[in-house]
C-alpha cells in the first residue's frame, strides 16, 4: 500500500456533474487530461439511482445501485481502474438526508402501501401523532393539482392494477398511489375475485402488515390478473371507480379513506405537511438517518464500493439536515476506517470526508466531527470579499436608497423574508415545533397560551442567524457556541415581545439547549431537534433563495456562504481566516464555483471591481434609470432593474456578438436568470402564484435594452473599463486558492473564465475539447496573458501551480502558512504571505483592488509603476527565487513590475535541491 500520508495525496479535486449529458464511461475518457492539468481526485456529483430523468443526482430513490443511466457499476470501475492509472483518487458525494418522493423509491412506495405497519415506517421523519385526526397514523401527499373533491369530480385519479408488482394504484398525471393491500378483499369482492384470493387477502387484512401471507396474496394476484378473466376484472374496477360517474367517485372516495396516506391539493403542502422535506421541496423527504438501520441500509454500498477500492473518500451532502451530525461524522469516520485494512493494496490510502456546511462569520466545525474539512463555501466568501473595497459601502447605500422604500438595509430584510417564509413557506413546520415545545413546557411545568409561544419562538427564529445549533445531537461535544447563538437570538427576540414574555422565552431556550449528557425527557429532545431541522432550511431559504434575490447593493456579494451585508473583508482578516483553516482543517476544500454558485467566480471578480469605482458606477446607474424607460407600474421596479443591469454586466461576453443569434441566445439566458430571480424574491411575483404580466414586462425590458444600439455602446464601455481589473481579481482568487491552506477544488469548466449565472445556467455542459488543445499548446504564462480573453491565462496558472503541488505536496499539505506585511503607498494592492517546509519556501503575492493599478487591457499588466514592498526574511531576500509564472522579479521583495502580470508564486529551495 502506498505509504505517503493521506492528508498530502488529495491535492487538488475538480467537480464533475454527472447526468446532463455527462456519463461515468465519458468522465473516464477525459481523466488523462485532468491529470496532465494536476488534479489529484475527481469529485463526483452523486452516482446513486436518483428519480428517472433526473439531472443533477440529489433525487434519490435507491442507495443500493449506482444508477444504470450513468453507466452503472461497470462503467464506475472503469473509471476507478483509469484513475488508479494515473495515480488519482475518487470522492463521492452522498445524500444521507433526502430521498425522492417518487414510485421507483421502494422504500417510500412501500410506507405508503403498508402505513406505520411498513418496515421502513420510521425509517422517514413522518409525525404519525400529527393532531389533526385525518392525519393521525397517515401520510399526506398534497400532490394533487386541485383540492381532492376536484380532482375527483374531473376523474383525474384512476385506479390501475401494476401486473409486474401486484399492487393496486391510483393514478393522478405522473404520480402513482400505492392502495394498501389490506384494501384488496374488499375492493376484490366487487368483481368476483376467486374465492381462494378473496380469502388470503382475508388474511392480509387481518395481519394488518408485510409478511409471508402478503407475499404470497400478492404472487396469486398476480397470477390472475395475468390471466383473460383477470384481465377483465381489473378493467371492470377501473370502471367502478371512476370519478366521473356519481357512483364511482362514491366508491373511489370510500376507497381512499381506508388508505394510509390521504391526498391533497399541493398547495396545501406548506400548511399541512406531516413529514419533513428537504428545505421546502415537497418531492423530497427527509430520511432518519441517524437510526442505525437506516444508516446501514443508506450507506451499505458506499462501504462497499471502499472497500473494493471503487471510491477513495466521499462528500457528505447537506450535513445541517441531519438530526445528528456529529454522531453521524463519527460513525462514518469509524466504519470507513475500519474498512481501511480490507481495500486493495494499490487503493490510496485514507478516506476523506467533506460536509458541506455554511459557516456563518466566526464559526467553525464542531470539533466534534472528524472530519477533513467543509465543501469550501467558506473560502469562497473570504476570497471574494477581500478582492472588494469596503470604504465603498457609503457611495453603494446612497445608490441602493435611490430604489424606493424596499430598499432596506440587508438585516432589516433578512428578518421580514424569516418571518415571511416561516408564515408561508414552513407553516406546518412552524406549528409542528409550536407543539413539541408545548408539551415540553408541560412536561416541565411551565404552561403557556398557545399564542404565547407562537409569538416567542417566531420572535426566536426570526432572530436566530446561523443554521442551527447542535444540542439535539446524540454526540457529548462542547457546546459554548451552540449557547452563544441561542441566547443571540433570545436577546434580540426580547423586543420583539409584549411585557411579561420573558420567563417563557427563558423556558423556551432553556428546552432548545438541553445537552443529551443531561439526560433531557424524550420530548425535550424531540422539540430541541425540530427547531434545529427548521433554523437550517430556514436560513438557507430566507437568505441564498430569497435576499440574495431582493437586496442588490453590489450582488457580487451575494453568494451562498456569504453575508452580504459585508462588503469587504481586510487582509489581516483573510489571513486570519488562512492561519485558522491551516491549525484546524488543513485538508478542507477551497472553493470559488460549486454548482449551487448564484453567479460565475469570474462575474463576481468582474463586479468586484465596481466597488472601486463606485461613484462612477452610480452616476452610471442614475443615467441608465433615467433613459431606459422602465415603469414600476409595469416592470421591473428599481430594484429589480439595479439586480439586472449587474447581472449582465456580470455576464457580458469578452468578445463582441458574432452574430444576431448569439445575440439572441444570451438574451435567453438573461431573461430565464431574470425569471427565476424574480420568482425567488418573491416581492412581486413567486413560484406558487407567478404573476406572469409583471414578469413578461421584465423580459420584454431584457430584450428592449438588448435591441437598443445606444445601451449596448454604454454597456460596452462599461465592460471595456472593468474587464481587464475583474481578470486580474479572478487570477487573484484562482492563485490564492490555489495556494492557501486547503485543497483547491475546481468546479467543471472553470479552468477558463466562468461568466455563469445561477443553474440551470452553472451546469451547461463544457467543451472539454477546447480545455485538452489549450493544454496541449500550452506556452509561456506571457503568451498566455497576452491574450487572456481566451482565458488560457487562467488555465495556465491552474496547471503551473497544480503540477507544483504534485511535485511537492507536503509543502501544501503540512507547510506553515506566514502572513507577510506589505508596505509602501501602493500595500492595499498586495496580499503577501510564504508557505514553508523542510527547508522550501513558497513566496505568494497576489493583486487586490485593480482598477487602481491602471491595468492595461491588453496584457493585464498596471499601467504604472507599483509602490510596495513585500517584507521578506533577511534570508531569503537575495534567494535565488524560481518563478513558477515565469520570468522571476529582479528582487522578490519588488514582486509587481510594470509590463508584467501582477502576479507572483516564487519558490526558494534552502536545501539546494534544484527545482522544475
């Protein structure tokens, strides 16, 4: 087995989306090219048998099987077998949080069939006590596309015999209802079924659950439904039941209320829903997977596929959903270790876990997760914000107040779009907790109104500003900041309540903070564990899919990870961030793109740059205002305009329209970012209820600038300006991930410049064709610069670096990370820090703020000279430096020249060992 430490072989991972035209057999064909550009791991979207037609993987139906779609197993070994020839690894990303609400998910069909009989009944977080008493031991499944008796009455659900499974089931468009075999005698004895048939569901009904004689009931069902007679009976039934006939919408309506499940309009999901979703997508539910037979039964063939040797680590997908992370990290870290000693003696050793977590400003992974680190969201906010100019935020708040009386301040917003969502959105949720909680007072002996404790957890909630806390895990961990963010929240909820509240707000948090070492009553864990599986899709809603739709200061700043309230982060911040990533997770992710980006890296580079040029972007804004023509009446409103104009100056091609059709082809992309951001802010328009009139006013507005020659002119000057600044920041961000403490990921396509915008836009597929020719003429890194509208520039800094790491990765994965200072007139431009191990010295400079170095549009070179100085050891300050980007500075410590790319990655060998 190879010996090398594992924290020094994932060095580098690039992101591939599978699905959407993107199989395991294509992803094999292409890992020579990502190994000569230095990529060490794949990491894969998830391969699991996800709901038919599905184009990103998180739909889930079976964790047994990798999906046939993709290739199936075969195809994963042999992508497994090209990888281990290149000396590469592969990172799954696995969904343990949420499975498909669809018929090919067995599980799921089969508590439908069987109610809280079902073996798999608790395997799902359904409230089988829910108050109301239709729903009490049933499901809901608001799936219908009108209330019931509608549907009904339209004879939009029919009934029909599955001959392959033996199952009866309704109908409705796309979805199918298993009816519980304990229904069939019944249903069977009105066309005359055979006696024997009749009989043994008989017994079936009286069982009242799965086994033997259901099996076996089910098996001769089959049989006659095959035959002539049966044939005829099922086709008799079908009749009998059919809603458009008064008696068979009588017969269907009595059949429907023997069934474990009841069936509602989808608009009653947000009211009614009994079992926990996925955020607030009602065709994903949450599975319980800190049962230990659920985890076993969900993550089976991961261990499998380790240890066969099949995949060399995995990515946890939405680690906040789970009602015990901690426990979940740990019993993940001790099965795969375990499995360690049985994989194959060529497999690569470790086994890397990632979660993907928002972390908000401050936070940090429990320690209590043994884990590598997170997906790198983190990074992705700390890099962006510190390419901005902060002293802008004055000039960027005049120009937002210009946008009417919805332009509020981000918290202030923040606050409405939680307490709006948790009346819409998460009613049911809300109350489900409401009741928890109350009987967790009750049971403490503290009683409340229920309007009381309505008023004090939303007050609670709509204060509360992480995802959650962790006091519902089942795991001992320190719990200080868990406390701090509760009793956050509870402070600023305080004004917020009428007088006398405040012993039961006490309660309450005294209930959500209870540590299992306390051995809290069962129902104290069970509300503490509701309000946790709420704050998280809560904050996800209220800020990435709703506020970054609604507040648009400067939307650069509004990416998932990120507050956007901050504009810019300083660079001793930065480094801070840097210091405390190297002591606590040197192996976690650095991301810039994922595929749940708002916007491209280098679209957020590109705005950046306005927030250095801030007053003439304003006066900008004011112009186009004022000749553009929109009409709030009609659409877009201020705000919606302001969001629009950044977006396509994001966006806006580097080279001119070759044609009306490409034209035409990025219109269509804007107007379709146009409709979804729309929908997501719900201010004027929404998913549930669209108003189609204001949102064909905002794409009529899209197209109308589009044909405007004068617009398009200004728009181009515009992009002429910034360009060659917002380049240089998206090599800045590149290098500094490339660099920093961490292991830089590489989201599909992005080796070029990534001008996309929110998905499906993200996930378009990439020519991966012109990726190998530019590697494969690659030159000098000032060939490349001087014609960096291609973006080889950026390609060729990705490859230089990474081939560096290859070389020499305990540098990156153990060397110390220094913070340099930088002095002279010109310090704000530079971040300046050394990377060091066994006698190598890894020197990085990197520019900020560009557009203050005058950068030639050409060659990305300031148009002027650069008064800094990096502060370098005594040492180290006559080198001899090699240049990793090719000609080295005549002093390092002078690393910006005039007529060079302001950037600089030197290598000083002490040992004298020569270098590439």
């Amino acid at each position: 087995m190879n010996s090398r430490e594992p924290a020094a072989l994932v060095r580098a991972t690039l992101r591939l989306q599978f699905r959407a035209g993107m199989t395991l057999d294509d992803a094999t064909a292409l890992v020579p090219q990502f190994a000569r550009l230095g990529i060490s791991h794949l990491y894969a979207s998830p391969l699991f048998a996800a709901r038919p037609g599905s184009t990103h993987g998180y739909d889930t139906v079976a964790y047994d099987h990798i999906d046939p779609a993709l290739g199936g197993e075969a195809a994963l070994a042999r992508l497994a077998d090209r990888l281990h020839a290149h000396g590469m690894g592969l990172i799954l990303d696995i969904v343990p949080n949420h499975m498909a609400v669809d018929a090919h998910n067995a599980w799921w069909m089969d508590v439908l069939a069987w109610g809280q009989a079902s073996g798999h009944a608790t395997w799902f977080d359904i409230d089988w006590h829910d108050p109301d008493p239709d729903l009490r031991g049933r499901v809901l499944l608001p799936f219908l596309d009108c209330p019931l008796p509608q549907a009904l009455a339209a004879g939009s659900l029919a009934l029909r015999h599955d001959g392959a499974g033996g199952l009866f089931h309704i109908h409705h468009h796309e979805h199918r209802f298993p009816l519980s075999p304990v229904s069939y005698a019944a249903l069977l004895a009105q066309v005359e079924a055979p006696g024997a048939l009749l009989a043994a569901f008989t017994t079936v009904a009286l069982r009242g659950g799965p086994g033997a004689e259901a099996v076996s009931a089910l098996a001769a069902l089959r049989h006659w439904a095959a035959t002539q007679r049966g044939q005829a009976a099922m086709a008799q039934l079908a009749i009998l039941h059919d809603g458009g006939d008064p008696a068979g919408r009588a017969r269907l309506e009595r059949l429907l209320a023997g069934q474990p499940w009841r069936l509602a309009c989808w608009r009653e999901a947000a009211t009614r829903i009994n079992w926990r979703r996925f955020f607030d997508i009602t065709g994903l539910v949450g599975v319980c997977v800190e049962r230990a037979e659920v985890f076993e039964a969900v993550h089976g063939h991961v261990f499998s596929l380790y240890q066969r040797g099949l995949i060399d680590g995995v990515r946890v997908d939405h680690i906040d959903g789970l009602a015990a992370p901690a426990a979940y990290c740990q019993r993940l870290r001790a099965r795969l270790d375990a499995l360690a000693r049985l994989r194959p003696e060529s497999a690569l050793p470790g086994a890397p876990i990632y979660v993907e977590k928002i972390l908000a400003p401050h936070e940090s992974l429990p320690a209590a997760w043994p884990v590598a680190g997170t997906t790198g969201y983190d990074f992705m906010d700390q890099v962006s914000a510190v390419l901005h100019d902060a002293s802008a935020a004055p000039a960027l708040d005049r120009l937002w107040a210009m946008c009417g009386p919805d332009a509020r301040a981000c918290g202030v917003m923040a606050r409405e779009a939680r307490a709006q969502l948790l009346a819409e959105g998460f009613a049911a949720e809300f109350a489900h907790l409401a009741r928890l909680l109350a009987t967790a007072l009750d049971a403490r002996g503290a009683g409340c109104t229920p309007v009381g404790l309505r008023a004090v957890l939303e007050a609670i909630l709509v204060s509360f500003t992480r995802y959650r806390t962790y006091f519902g895990d089942e795991a001992v961990q320190d719990h200080a900041k868990d406390g701090a963010a509760l009793h956050a929240a509870a402070r600023a909820a305080g004004p917020r309540l009428e007088a006398g509240q405040e012993p039961l707000l006490s309660a309450v948090t005294g209930i959500l903070s209870a540590r299992p070492e306390q051995a809290p009553l069962a129902c104290v864990r069970r509300a503490e564990q509701s309000f946790e599986h709420l704050t998280a899709p809560l904050a996800a809603k209220s800020t990435e899919d709703t506020i970054f739709y609604r507040y648009g200061r400067l939307i650069s700043r509004n990416e998932v990870g990120s507050d956007p309230a901050r504009l810019g982060l300083t660079v001793a911040d930065f480094h801070a961030g840097c210091i405390t990533r190297a002591r606590l997770h040197p192996a976690a992710m650095l991301a810039t793109a994922t595929h749940d980006h708002k916007r491209g890296e280098d679209s957020r580079a590109r705005l950046a740059v306005l927030s250095e040029m801030a007053p003439a972007w304003c006066a900008q804004v004011s112009t186009w205002f004022a000749q553009n023509g929109a009409e709030a009446a009609i659409g877009p409103d201020r705000i919606d305009e302001l969001m629009l104009y950044q977006a396509m100056l994001g966006a806006w091609p580097l080279a001119p329209f070759a044609t009306v059709a490409a034209r035409e082809a990025w219109c269509e992309r804007i107007v379709q970012w146009q409709a979804k951001a729309l929908r997501e802010a719900k201010r004027h328009t929404n998913w549930l209820d669209p108003d189609m009139a204001y949102e064909k006013a905002c794409a009529a507005f899209v197209r109308r600038l589009l044909a405007n020659a004068a617009f398009m002119a200004q728009m181009d000057r515009v992009v002429a300006r910034i360009a060659p600044a917002g380049a240089l920041n998206g090599l800045a961000q590149t290098l500094l991930r490339l660099t920093t403490p961490g292991v830089p990921d590489l989201y599909q396509g992005c080796d070029l410049w990534d001008f996309s915008l929110v998905d499906p836009d993200n996930r378009r597929p990439v020519d991966f064709g012109l990726r190998h020719a530019l590697l494969e003429h690659a030159g000098s890194f000032a060939a490349s610069a001087a014609t960096w509208r291609t973006g080889q520039v950026k390609l060729d800094l990705i490859r230089r670096i990474l081939s560096f790491r290859a070389r020499y990765p305990d540098l990156f994965a153990k060397g110390s990370y220094q913070p340099l200072e930088v002095a002279g007139v010109d310090c704000a431009h530079a971040i300046a820090f050394m990377r060091q191990h066994d006698g190598f010295t890894l020197l990085v400079v990197a520019p900020r703020l560009p557009l203050g170095m005058a950068v030639q549009a050409d060659t990305l070179a300031p148009g002027r000279d650069m008064a800094l100085r990096v502060s370098l050891p005594q040492h180290l300050l006559v080198g001899p430096w090699h240049s990793l980007l090719g000609e080295a500075p005549v002093q390092a410590s002078v690393p910006f020249a005039r007529g060079a790319v302001p950037l600089a990655c030197l290598v000083h060998d002490a040992g004298g060992r020569g270098l590439p």
